[in-house]
C-alpha cells in the first residue's frame, strides 16, 4: 500500500467514530422534538463514500457516477440512466431532449401542446413553457390527487403531442389509461416519477412505461444525493440526446477527461464549421451544462444499497398512518392506492372534507405548533400562481377538484426517519384537534 493508500483508509475508519460521534440517535420527545416530512436518512457508509471522493480530488462526474448510472440502470430494468444535478433539471432534459432537430418531423416544436396537471411540483411543467411549448391543463381526482384520464380525450387538440405528468406523492397515475391514449394518439410520455421511485402499476416499475422518465435526490426523495437527478430512456437515441442537453449541447460523447472516443475528433464535417474542426467544441443543440460532481454520486451509491429497505418503511410507515386516521374518515378523504398498483409513498396526503367543522389552515397550525411538519400538495393550482398568470396555458374543463386540493389538502411525513411514537404522535394530535371541534 502507498503512503497514500494508507492515509485514505485511516481517514476512512475515523469516518466511522465520527458517524457515531456526531450522529448519534436522539430520544422523541413529544412537542419539543420535531416530526418532519422529509429528511435525509444516512449512515457512516455514505459519508466514507463522499470522503473517499473527495480524496481522489476528481470533483466533475467520474468514477462514482458511472457506477451509479450502471446500477441504477440495472435496478430500474431499464437501458439508460443519465445523471444530472437534480429532479428539475432533469425533467428539463426529458422534454428538451424530445425537441431535437435530430428526431425529425416527430420532434415537438414551438406552440405544440403538452398534456399535464396544475396539481403538482412547478418544474413537471416548466420544462414545457421554457421550450417554448404550451401546457394544457386536466383535474385531478380527489382520492389519489392523479389525473383524471377519463378527461384527457377532451383535453386533445390538433396540437397535442406529449403528456408530462408525476405520479403524485408515489401514488401512480393510471397508466393503463395513459398509455393506451399516447399511443392511440401517437403522443410521447414523459413520466416524472420524481415522487415514486419503487412504485409499480400491473407489477412494472412506475419510470419504466415512458419514452423518458425522471427522478429527483433532494433530501425529501426516496434516496437522495443532496442535489440530484436522472433521466432514464430504453432509447438508445435519446440517449444521445438527453447527454447532448445536459452536456453543454455537443455533439461529442466523450466522459469527462476523456478525448476522441468516435476516433475521428478531427475528422467531423458539421454545420458549415471547417472540416475537422474539433468535435468536443462542436454543438448539435443550444444545451446546458447540468452534470453532477462526483461525490454527489458517492452518496447515491451508498444510498442504493438501502432504496428497498427504504421503501419498505414508507410503505409500512403508510399503512400505518392509513390505518390509524381510519375512525376520522368523516372528516378527511383518505388516500387510496391507485388501482393495480402498489405506491412507493412520498408522504401521507389526505384533504378536509368540505363538510368538516374545520379548515385545513386550522389543523396545519395546529400541528405547527405541536411541531408535526406539513406540506401542501406544492403549488396547488400552478394557474393561480404569480409565475403563470400570463404565461400560454389552456384548461381542458375545468380544474375544481385541484382547486380543491389547493384549499384543502395536505401532507404528513411516511420517510424512514419516523419512528412509530412519531406516527402515534401525528394520528394522537390529530385526533385531539378533531375532538376538540
Ligand atoms: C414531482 C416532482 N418533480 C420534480 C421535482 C424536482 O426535483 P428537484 O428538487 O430535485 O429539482 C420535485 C421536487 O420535489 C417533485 O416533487
């Protein structure tokens, strides 16, 4: 072993005593210690995997994103997994990359329509807006906060050439119905399964039926990276594309640090450059540069090895939730599972019934103030929202049940960082706070 070597691994085993040091469990102390939606859930391995990155001192993707896009790749059943350094910029680089001059006559050009929700996260939609696209709006349903497919003939247009839409809080949109419609229609689908990762429809994983899919690793998701995301395809063509995009536009592929894999770097005539001009300066597309560092990626492959555990405790942690609010349905529509599958939960996500003696503003202050986290379901209705008032969207209908879920859902926590005494102590304070009415 080199000096060097020798050096690494010392600093790998202290890694481990200041886990334990700095890290250390704390007791639940009800009231005073908080009950958060979403957090990161991490042991000493990942921290040994982000030091041993940032030893080898590379910074931009390398060694550790590779392993990652290989396994991830694998775990979805899926041919491509691209990294970038979040779940936005992902979903930027699965609708951009559909707008290729590459792709032909079937690529989506300016003032095309794309099917989406207004019931969700901003960036779902703003990919579309920023590529200069239309969003066409569609209701939702109440009990899973999906999209209402018996609407989406009424929301087709000449124009229509895509649906962009989550799986919201890792509850599945029906995707018998949402396929069968892109394909009658010859529409793309783009899943954001930011929110779902591990979730299945018909026994398939949720990310693995559209012709691009997205997820995120903020500390909120299923794994995380701190920053981070991935846009998966089984198409070796947009493959090339989505690396395009992300990769400042070039027509080049090769990996950061690496030079002439196409073996013809001076050789290329594109445009109307000169011939031979350098293939690595030479842009097929008007990108970005949305790469991730490396040690990013170190967390995440240490965080893998846990995704099905994690899963399992949200999933558990869920049913939990579901069955212990069950003598409050009278006051709540209660999430239900989409119909043939099994949701890989986000969070708890349930709305006041119109009837109740009380509103969802009151019990959210209430469960502040008993230091129970909360969240709405993002931006409610994204057509209300100052950002999109005078953007070119179009309602299909109208959008009363989303309204809806802006003025009376909300959200709970299911990560794996809640114990059991939290969860009793979120269904406890819920019940004293409907008592009390
Ligand atoms: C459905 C959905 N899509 C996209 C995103 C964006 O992910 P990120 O925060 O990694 O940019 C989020 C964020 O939580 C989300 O909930």
């Amino acid at each position: 072993m080199s000096q060097a070597e020798q050096l690494r691994q010392q600093i790998l085993d202290l890694v481990q005593d200041y886990h334990q040091a700095a890290f250390a469990e704390r007791p639940f102390v009800p009231g005073e210690s908080a009950v958060p939606v979403s957090g990161r859930v991490f042991g000493a391995h990942e921290i040994s995997l982000l030091v041993d990155s940032s030893l080898d001192f590379w910074l931009t993707t390398g060694r550790y994103s590779e392993e990652f896009e290989k396994k991830f790749a694998q775990y979805m059943g899926l041919r491509h997994a691209l990294l970038c350094n979040s779940g936005s910029s992902a979903n930027l680089l699965a609708l951009s990359c559909l707008t290729s001059p590459k792709l032909g006559d079937i690529r989506l050009k300016s003032g095309d329509e794309v099917i989406t929700v207004a019931a969700g996260f901003p960036t779902t939609v703003n990919p579309i807006l920023q590529n200069g696209l239309v969003p066409v709006f569609v209701d939702i349903e109440t009990e899973t906060h999906n999209i209402d497919t018996t609407l989406l003939e009424l929301a087709l247009s000449e124009k229509t050439r895509a649906v962009m839409i989550a799986h919201t809080l890792g509850n599945p949109f029906n995707l018998d119905a949402v396929t069968a419609f892109c394909k009658k229609h010859n529409l793309f689908l783009i899943e954001d399964n930011c929110d779902a990762l591990g979730a299945h429809y018909n026994g398939q994983l949720t990310g693995t039926f559209g012709d691009v899919a997205t997820v995120s690793f903020y500390p909120a998701h299923h794994i995380t990276m701190g920053e981070g995301g991935v846009v998966m395809t089984n198409k070796p063509a947009l493959k090339k594309l989505i690396e395009s995009f992300r990769d400042w536009g070039r027509d080049c592929w090769c990996p950061p640090g690496v030079d002439n894999t196409c073996g013809k770097r001076f050789d290329w005539q594109l445009g109307s450059l000169p011939h031979g001009y350098d293939h690595k300066y030479t842009y097929s597309h008007i990108g970005y540069n949305l790469k991730l560092t490396d040690m990013q990626a170190a967390v995440g492959v240490a965080q893998l090895d846990r995704l099905d555990a994690f899963i399992k405790t949200r999933q558990d942690n869920w049913s939990y939730l579901r069955s212990g609010l069950k003598p409050y349905e009278k006051f709540f529509h209660l999430p239900v599972p989409a119909a043939n599958s099994e949701p890989s939960w986000f969070g708890f996500l349930m709305s006041v019934r119109e009837d109740a003696p009380f509103d969802r503003n009151e019990l959210i202050a209430w469960l502040t103030e008993r230091k129970i986290g909360t969240r709405l379901l993002f931006g409610g209705n994204l057509t209300r929202q100052p950002a999109y008032i005078d953007q070119p969207w179009r309602v299909a209908g109208s959008l009363e049940r989303t309204d809806f879920a802006m003025t009376n859902s909300f959200w709970v926590g299911v990560y794996p960082g809640l114990s059991t005494e939290m969860l009793d102590y979120i269904v406890d304070s819920i019940d004293q706070f409907v008592k009390n009415r």
